[in-house]
C-alpha cells in the first residue's frame, strides 16, 4: 500500500525530476561569443545582489570562466537565458569574449527548464512573477499551461501576476537593482500599494538611498501609515532621524516603568540635555551647509510650536503649585504664575520695577 500511495502521490524530488526529463533539450552546443552578439532581454527578470555579484568577479579575475553561460538562438543574436551576471562580471574585467552552450529549443521552453533546474534556489515571489508574466504577456501561454508546467495551481500563478501587476514599477526597477529587498517590496509596498500608489512610491524613494533591513522598513512604514500628516512628511524627509526616535522610545519601553513624577522629570531632563547639546553644536559650527539649513530650520519651528505647548502646560500645572496640604500634597493656589526663586523676572531685566515692588532682588531670591 506505501508502494502504491508513492507511485500514485510522487514527491518533490520526483516531480522535479519528471519535469526536468519532459523539458529537457535535445542537443547542446559550446560556442565562445562576443559580447555584441549577446541579447540580455531577460535580465530584467533577475534581481541584481551586489554582494554575491563582488565574489563571483573576484573569483573569475582568479580563475576565469568555470561555467558557460546559457542562451538559445534566434534569427540573428543569440539570446542569454541564464547567466547574466557572469556577462556583467566578464565586461566589466574587460574580457573579449564568454563561453556559452547553445540550448536548441524554443525560448519560452528555455526559460522554463532554466528555472526547472533552479528549483531549489530561493527565488522571490517576485522573480517568479517576473518570469509568469514574461511567459503569459510575451509569449501568450496560457496560465493553466503555466500551471501545470511548473506543477502549480491556476490560483498560485494568478496570485504571482497580482503582485507584480500591483506593485508600481519604479519599486520593482529599486527591487531589481538591488536597493529594496524583495520581501520587504511585498510584504509592506505592495499593501501600501493598493490603497495609495502615489503614496508607497514616494516612500521608496525616501528609504532606497540609506540601505534599510527589512525590520526598520517595517518601523518606518507602521510609522507612516498610523502617523499625522507632519509625521508622514518627516519620514519622508529624514527617516533615519525616525527611526533613531523609535529606537529610544522602544528601549525606553523596555525598562522598568517608572512612576509619574519620576518619568515627567527624567523627560524635562532629557529636553534640557538635548538643548544644550544641540546649542554646543550651533556655537563650534554645527556643520549645517546652506541646502541643509531650510530643513534645519523647518524641524527647529516645529520644536519651538512643541516647546510653547510644552511651556504653556508646564505654567498651568507645575509654576502655580504651593505647598498647602497637610500630607505635602501640592495644591492650586488662584496667583498668577511667578518665576522660579534663581531667576529675575522680566521687568527686573529690563530695568524696571513691578507695581509695589522694592529696589531689592526679585521675590524668594537670595539677597
């Protein structure tokens, strides 16, 4: 019975292996090429990783071409099905030609035993949706063709189509290039995406050039999707600067809590400590350039409508309290609010006098 369930259910390996006799080419040929005989119409499909992409040019500066690459053959160019960046890593050591074995098959059937034979590589959804569209759009098959090539359903080749369809195309060329992780474009770009295109497009144009992981993408995009419309625009403009607040607020999050007072003051604290570190940077130069003073400028207006906010709900509930209680709790008394016993008052800076007021320090000062 185990014999029969096998032969009737095969599994993976045996599916692979009976794909890969079904489409496997005929006859194959080496040839050496020129670079000008080469067609790279489906790099396009490939997503560019510099790092293996350094490692392969050191090691064919080391020890030249091991491996050919792959192309089929059409009325007049020869077209490159698999590796494409051997051909980039071969111009740029400014070799003259590249080794390649010729497959004698159609292209469509090429391009699908090419990614038969990669079947255990780690391919993003996007790749293969790259590939699916390639296939459907250029070379009209069908998609229940598709699916029963690739041993899928109908429903997981709709589903690769959705995506790249969905996702706009300048994220999908920073994908491409490198710049944007993949599972990063489809787990947070694509959603984004679908509710406002214009939206996730000028977020990816934001983060792109600062090489984020995919977890400071996610904090970044939770941040813009949940945020006000100011807080939408600073991640836009300076997301590292978000993300460095995040980052404190969440190792804040991470200790014991704190009682009330002791947390109010610990944040006066931390106000106080950053304006005087900023005010030390401004004194020795601060290294602002003329283009990086009107954004310099714009966040220090929005401190400054913080801080009055700050300063006025300071004045209403901590400048006003007395000691009154019998318990030392701290009651509202109905004066107005007075500066703090080491400071003058503003009209003792300017010279004059408050009504009634002596020619003697200013009220609770030390004399």
């Amino acid at each position: 019975m185990g014999k029969g369930f096998a032969a009737d259910f095969p599994g993976p390996r045996a599916r692979r292996d009976r794909r890969r006799a079904r489409v496997s080419p005929s006859k194959r040929r080496v040839v050496e090429l020129e670079f000008h005989q080469l067609d790279l119409r489906y790099e396009r499909l490939r997503v560019r990783q510099p790092a293996r992409e350094r490692r392969l040019l050191a090691s064919l500066a080391d020890a030249g071409q091991q491996t050919p690459i792959v192309v089929v053959t059409t009325a007049a160019t020869h077209v490159v099905v698999d590796g494409h960046k051997r051909v980039r890593c071969l111009r740029r050591l400014h070799r003259d030609t590249v080794t390649a074995v010729v497959w004698e098959m159609p292209e469509p059937e090429a391009l699908i035993f090419r990614q038969v034979l990669h079947t255990d590589a780690t391919d993003s959804a996007l790749e293969q949706g790259w590939l699916l569209r390639t296939l459907h759009e250029d070379h009209r098959l069908p998609l229940q063709h598709l699916a029963r090539r690739f041993d899928r359903s109908v429903s997981w080749v709709s589903r690769r189509l959705s995506l790249v369809r969905t996702l706009p195309a300048p994220i999908q060329e920073h994908v491409r290039d490198g710049q944007l992780v993949a599972h990063a474009a489809m787990k947070y770009f694509v959603p984004l995406a679908r509710a406002n295109a214009a939206d996730s497009v000028r977020l990816v144009e934001a983060i792109t050039p600062h090489q984020l992981s995919t977890r400071q993408i996610g904090r970044l995009y939770q941040v813009y999707i949940t945020g006000p419309d100011a807080t939408r625009a600073l991640v836009l403009t300076d997301p590292l600067l978000v993300l460095r607040v995040a980052d404190d607020t969440a190792d804040t999050g991470g200790r014991p809590e704190a009682s009330a007072p002791e947390a109010l003051i610990t944040d006066l604290h931390i106000i106080g400590a950053v304006a005087r570190r900023a005010h030390r940077r401004l004194q020795h130069g601060g290294g602002v350039l003329p283009p990086e003073r009107a954004r310099a400028w714009r966040v220090f207006d929005q401190i400054q409508t913080d801080f009055h906010d700050l300063q006025r709900r300071c004045e209403k509930e901590l400048r006003d309290a007395r000691p009154g209680t019998a318990h030392g709790d701290l009651e509202l008394t109905n004066q107005g609010p007075r500066d703090p016993p080491d400071r003058p008052s503003l009209t003792d800076l300017s010279g004059g006098r408050t009504d009634g007021a002596q020619g003697g320090p200013a009220d609770g000062a030390t004399p």
